[in-house]
C-alpha cells in the first residue's frame, strides 16, 4: 500500500480487536512506553521550532487530565508504542496540568499538518476527529440521556436503561472532482476561501445517492455542466472536522458555466498552462498542500 494523500496513513496499527479487552486496555494505560496525544478545542500539540512536529505526554498524564466526560481514546500502535488521545477542551489553560516546552504550543492542525512529517499529521487528525465526535454527542440521539464512551472510545452508550442506544463514530462522506474538457479544467471560488485561492468542486453525499451520482449532481447544481466517464481517483480523510473526501475525475459534455451564487462567487476554465505558470504574486493560487483537491489538480498538470 501507499499513501496518496494527507492525514492517510499505513503505519498504524488501530488495534481495533482490543478495544473490548479491559486487561490488555489496562496493561498498555500503565505502560511506560504508551504515550497520549491531546487535543484542546480542535487544536493539537505541536513544538514550532525549526520544524514543526507532534508533542505527545507520558501516559502518568492521563490521571491529571481524564475525567468522567473525556475518557482516553485508544487510537492505536506504532511499533512497539501504543497511542491514546484525551481531549482538554474543559481546562482554561492545558499548562496548569501539561509541562510545556518553551516552543510547544495547541495549533490549529489546518496550518500546520502540510509541512508535518506524515504519520504525525494522519495521528493528529486521527485525534482531532474522535474526539471532535465525542464532544458533540455527550447526549444520546434517540432520548436525550446523557452517554458513556465505551470500546476504549470507539462507541457511546446512553445510560438510559429503556433506551440502550448504541453510537458510533460518525464520517460525512462528500465528493470532491476534478472535471476537464480537452486541456482545461474547472477551478472555482467560494467566500469561504482564502484570498485569491480557486478549487475544483466538491459537495456532500445525500442519502439514497451513489458516488458517481453525487459527483454529476454537485457538478451540475453548481456550475451547469453535464458529465461523463466519472471515475474514480483515490480519497482522503479530513477532519475538519469530520469528512472523508472521495475524489473524482470527470469529462465535461457543454463548457459553459452558470455558476450558483449561492455556493459560489466565481467559477471558470483553466488551461493546464495558466496554471503551470501561477507563482505566489498570481491573482489565482491552487488549494492547500494537504489537500486531496490540490492532489489532484498536480496529478492531473503532470499528465501534460
């Protein structure tokens, strides 16, 4: 296997067939080598010295930091080193309880994960995206009871008896395509994008919808153009906070855009020229580095 994106990673092992064995749960909590990745308020710990990279604590951090509604997260091993998470959201500064080095510091993962070593960033998104999921579902879906982690933080439980109600993890899947016709491809501009930054088109899958489906809709209601030879490229996992992005490629049938306002402030046709001669001082620059959308546009640039 390789890795074709950001925050994928083949190293690590979930050790999901653990994660109902109390004995081996409590034996790697009191191991010296296991280590905890924390997360407060969707930020990660990183040191931003010379080069940017993931702080973990010894696991004797747990007992200072855990608490009945941030029980540790079993993310899983690297080698011999086992991994927990906690989220910290609850403390007013992770300091009082975390001795920092003088360059450690929470970041917004977002800013710093592209210019990470990669299986340090796919670990704190990892984080990032659990424990994003057990802050917003504390309370059961079903009647509204309070809930339990359970499954070293792989499920929740509502502790009403009637209700039982099991939750897992939950993964917005959206589509994400990069559509072409002839040696141009469509780049466009949403408000929510940093200046001058163009990206190919994405949107949500819908219940009762397949992937291609979803792929031509969204082409569609955003731009106006029909699609053919949909086909699929490789996904990425983005927690941001909890998507999984499916890529695509596609083969515009009509060229004319009629971009949706609504979604959109602009959309247009690129030439594989235009865009091989952006610099940083151009008006159009191209998506993150970790980002499947700009993955895909360099594989596509390649190709000619």
């Amino acid at each position: 296997m390789t890795r074709k994106n950001f925050y994928a990673t083949i190293s690590l092992d979930r050790a999901a067939n653990q994660r109902a064995d109390s004995e081996w749960l409590a034996i790697r909590l009191g191991a010296p080598n296991s280590r905890v990745v924390p997360v407060w308020r969707g930020q990660s710990l990183v040191s931003t010295g010379d080069a940017i990279s993931m702080v973990d604590l010894d696991i004797h951090h747990l007992e200072a930091l855990s608490n009945r509604d941030n029980q540790p997260v079993l993310l899983g091993r690297i080698g011999e080193t086992t991994y927990f998470s906690i989220d910290i959201s609850h403390l007013d500064n992770p300091a009082d309880q975390i001795v920092l080095g003088d360059r450690d510091a929470f970041a917004d993962l977002r800013q710093v994960g592209q210019i990470m070593a990669p299986e340090e960033g796919n670990l704190l998104a990892y984080a990032r995206g659990i424990n994003y999921w057990h802050q917003r579902h504390r309370f059961c879906g079903v009647c509204g009871a309070p809930t339990l982690s359970e499954a070293a933080g792989h499920q929740r439980r509502c502790t009403d008896k009637d209700c039982n109600a099991v939750h897992f993890p939950r993964t917005d899947s959206a589509c994400i395509v990069l559509v072409y016709h002839e040696d141009n491809i469509i780049l466009a501009r949403a408000g929510r994008f940093p200046p001058r930054m163009q990206s190919v088109l994405a949107g949500f899958l819908e219940p009762g919808e397949s992937l291609e489906d979803c792929v031509a809709r969204e082409v569609f209601e955003e731009v106006g153009v029909n699609l053919t030879e949909i086909t699929y490229q490789h996904s990425q996992p983005w927690p941001f906070p909890s998507s999984l992005m499916v890529g695509f490629r596609a083969r515009a049938l009509n060229t004319d855009l009629h971009p949706d306002p609504t979604e959109l402030d602009s959309a247009e046709w690129f030439s594989r020229d235009a865009l091989k001669a952006i610099t940083p001082d151009s008006d159009v620059q191209l998506p993150r580095a970790d980002s499947i959308a700009r993955h895909l546009i360099e594989e596509w640039l390649a190709e000619g």
